[in-house]
C-alpha cells in the first residue's frame, strides 16, 4: 500500500471569520484522520524524530498506539517524557524539530506528529476522569521559581518522583508564557490550566502572586527549609530599538500588549485593563511574538496591520504556518524595512489638545539583504534616503525580551551573562550557587516553549542526582 505523500490538513475557522474572533483557528484532528494520519508513519527502527524532540518524546510508540486506535496508550506513551502534551501539540515548531528529522519527509511531507500530539492530548482531557497516584514522599522539598513551561516541567518530574514541590508564581495563575504570551487563538486557556491541574494531582503546590527577588528571595527559600532552588522565571524584560517617539502614547512592547490581552482579558467588553483599539497598527519584528501580536491587534478591530521587518520573508523566524495565517488573516508584511522613528502628534499652542503625544505614523528605510553575520543570515543593510511614513496609531515593539534582572540582584553567588542570562552547565543546569539550577528563558533569552521543556526536564534530573547523594552522606 503506498504511502500517502502529503500529511492531512489540519481543520481550520475561515480567515475571515477567525480574524475577529478569539475561538482557537485550528480545530483539530478528528478520530478517522488521526488514525489516516498515523499510518503514514513508517516506523523506522533508528527512529530519527525522537532526536529531534527536546524531551524526547517516544513518538513511533506514540503513533503506533494511534494506529491501532488505543488513544490513551498513546496519552501514557508520551506522557512518559512530556508533562504539557496539549500545549506541545499547538505551540512546539515540530517542522524544525521531531518533523524535520522524519524519514517520510525526504521524499514526501513529513508525519504531522505535532497534530497528533495534540488529538491524542485533546481527546484524552476531554474523556479521562481517573485519579492519579500520587507517590510516596521522599522527605526532600524542592522550590520552584515560575509556572512557566520549564517549571511546570521541573516541578511535575520532581514530583512523579516523590518531591513535596512548591512553584512560586509571580503572577495570579500559573502557566507564565503559556497563559499571558500566546493568545487564546493559538492556545485556549483552558487547556493550560488543564495541564496545571494534572500537576497538582501529583501534589505539586502552586503559590501565586509571589515575587521572588522581592516577596522572597532565593536564599530565604533555603532557610525556609527548600533543599534545592530551580529558577525559570522566564524573560519578561522588553527590549526597545531606541529611536525617537518610543515614549508616545500608543507604543507597547509585545509583551505588554499580549499580557494585556492573554491574561487580563482585555479584548472582552467588561475588561478592567484598558488595551488601545487602534485602528493601524504596525509591528516591529518577525518572531512567532510578532505575528501574535499582529493577530491580536487584528481582532481588536484594527483595519490595517503590518508587520516591519528588516529582513526577506525567507529569514522571517516565525512559524511557517503563523505566517500563512496571518497573510490569510490580512495581516500586510512590510520586508526589507527597518524603523527610524515613530511619529506623534505634538501642538505646542494647546496642551489640553487630547491628540497630544499620541502615535501618528512610523518612519522606515528600505533595506537590502548583505553579507551574511555572526550567524549565517545575511545582514539587512539600510538605503539611505529610502525613508516613508506608515500611517498608523498605534506601534508594537516585538524585537525580543532578556530576562529581568530581579532574581540575579537578589541573590549572593548567582553569577550572569552580559544578556542577564544565569549561567548554568548545560548538561545539568546547575548555576554558580549551591544547590540552584537553572533553565529556560531565564538562561537563554527568549526561546520556545520545548526547550524550555528540556531544560527544565534536566535540571530536574540533575537536582534528584544532587539531593540523593546529599542522602548517602
């Protein structure tokens, strides 16, 4: 029987309906098509996609289990390696992991292991009322600095392995990134909060507003009795290009602007956070934040919204499929364009003129492609005299975050990169400071949610090994 040569499509809201609304745009696959989808899957005995995935996800076993219909030993295979199996399926760049190393995909399109991830996920959530056992205690506690995707991990292997586990959260709900970065068309909410609530069955305890590096420092966690510290307290720390007009009414980072939307509500009509109906926008930056921004601002009510980027749309670093569904969406992308200021509107004659510092427009010079950098991708380089004005009101800055300074100012011996970045040993996450570790966004800069998976799977290796020899002393 021959393989099919294309994976099957993934169920979509209309473009035109979706971009003003906040209901998720993909829908899923149903029953018949996971099982269609799975058999394309050839099964190989080297099994190449599992290296690529950061958790290492046992995905021939997975599919296996899809093929012969038994979602739910499908859910307990990859629930071996992944605690977030719902949010991988939606959020996780399969194409440049797992899907990327797929057999299928030197001849044909790879097997949509992502897609299944998330039926399998899904379908499981929506039918499965067992109880979990919770394991003995061990008698070691550990804490855990955010509810982020590397802490949710950390916390829920630390856990499963008999760790009384507390997550000191920040903000009011757990899920960092997850719940206040990705907009609920991409990610419901409720999915998230699933995924914390199957944690919590194993007796992981989630303390929210508080602020470590200011409520609590790391050091007072040791003395409260916490025997080892993981610090994912992600990137939060927005960064700016420092060109005129920044300050104007009307410039968000992305992360404010999506906090606003994601974890206020702020695009519902009852909303206590106000968030700027504009109605031209432009987003500065070409990153998976970008286009999220650029949609979230479309279902606002915006009319016209683009994207400035300073490089082809080849370099874009977003997703592939973000991309395609914000160029369905309408979203116009400005390439090979670099912004030199932002312009508002100032009448020096009247300063009760409620127009007053406001955002009118955005300035950008054309760019050509150069030599490639540091990096491999080709430098824009600016063309003098090349300047327009974008007319907008509103401008969204989504040229990255670093991490926020508060934890390394605030604890003795945690030594930091020239980015703030913690330093950790790769192989461990072990930081500079005794019995703390490290991982995510917090070490890297902004990165994805898998990776931060990663790291917070092998901190929380490294932190058993740590603490079990503590115990044979």
């Amino acid at each position: 029987m021959a393989v099919e040569q294309k994976k099957h499509p993934m169920p979509v809201q209309e473009p035109k309906i979706r971009a003003r609304n906040f209901e998720e745009v993909a829908l899923g696959y149903t029953e018949n098509i996971a099982i269609a989808e799975a058999k394309r899957c050839l099964n190989c005995k080297n099994r190449p996609c599992v290296s690529g995935c950061p958790v290492n996800v046992p995905i021939p076993e997975f599919i296996s289990k899809v093929k012969e219909g038994d979602f739910e030993g499908a859910y307990r295979q990859i629930t071996l390696a992944s605690s977030l199996p719902a949010v991988c399926g939606r959020v996780c760049p399969q194409e440049t992991q797992c899907e990327s190393k797929c057999t299928l995909g030197i001849k044909f399109e790879p097997v949509g292991i992502g897609r299944l991830e998330r039926f399998v996920a899904d379908r499981h959530n929506a039918l499965n009322t067992e109880t979990v056992e919770i394991p003995q205690s061990n008698g070691h506690k550990v804490a855990v600095v955010g509810s982020g995707p590397s802490g949710l991990t950390c916390a829920g292997d630390l856990a499963k392995k008999g760790y009384k586990v507390t997550v000191f959260e920040a903000l009011h709900l757990a899920g960092g990134v997850l719940v206040y970065g990705i907009p609920e068309f991409r990610l419901p909410k409720s999915i998230v909060a699933k995924e914390v609530e199957t944690l919590k069955k194993y007796g992981v305890d989630i303390q929210t507003n508080v602020v470590i590096g200011k409520t609590l420092t790391v050091d007072e966690l040791f003395e409260m009795g916490y025997e080892a510290v993981f610090v994912g307290s992600g990137a939060g720390l927005p960064r700016f290009m420092g060109i005129p007009g920044e300050s104007l009414k009307g410039v968000y980072s992305a992360n404010e602007f999506l906090t606003r939307s994601n974890l206020m509500k702020a695009y519902r009509d009852d909303a206590r956070t106000p968030i700027m109906r504009a109605k031209k926008v432009a987003v500065v930056g070409g990153g998976n934040v970008a286009m999220d921004a650029a949609r979230t601002a479309l279902r606002l009510g915006a009319d016209e919204v683009y994207i400035v980027y300073r490089r082809s749309m080849e370099e874009l670093p977003a997703r592939k499929e973000e991309v395609e569904h914000a160029e369905e969406e309408g979203i116009k992308f400005e390439i090979l364009r670099n912004p030199v200021e932002i312009m508002g509107y100032n009448n020096p004659d009247d300063r009760r003129d409620p127009k007053n510092g406001f955002v009118t427009g955005i300035k950008v010079r054309k760019c050509e492609l150069g030599a490639p950098d540091e990096k491999g991708r080709r430098r824009p380089v600016e063309i003098e005299g090349s300047e327009y004005i974008l007319d907008v009101d509103c401008v969204i800055m989504a040229i990255g975050t670093s991490p926020n300074p508060l934890i390394k100012n605030t604890t003795k011996g945690l030594d930091v990169n020239s980015h703030g970045g913690i330093i950790v040993e790769e192989s461990t996450g072990k930081t500079s400071k005794e019995g703390v570790y490290a991982g995510g966004d917090a070490v890297t800069g902004a990165a994805t949610v898998i990776l931060a998976m990663g790291a917070g799977k092998t901190a929380a290796k490294a932190i058993d090994e740590y603490l079990s020899q503590k115990d044979k002393k």
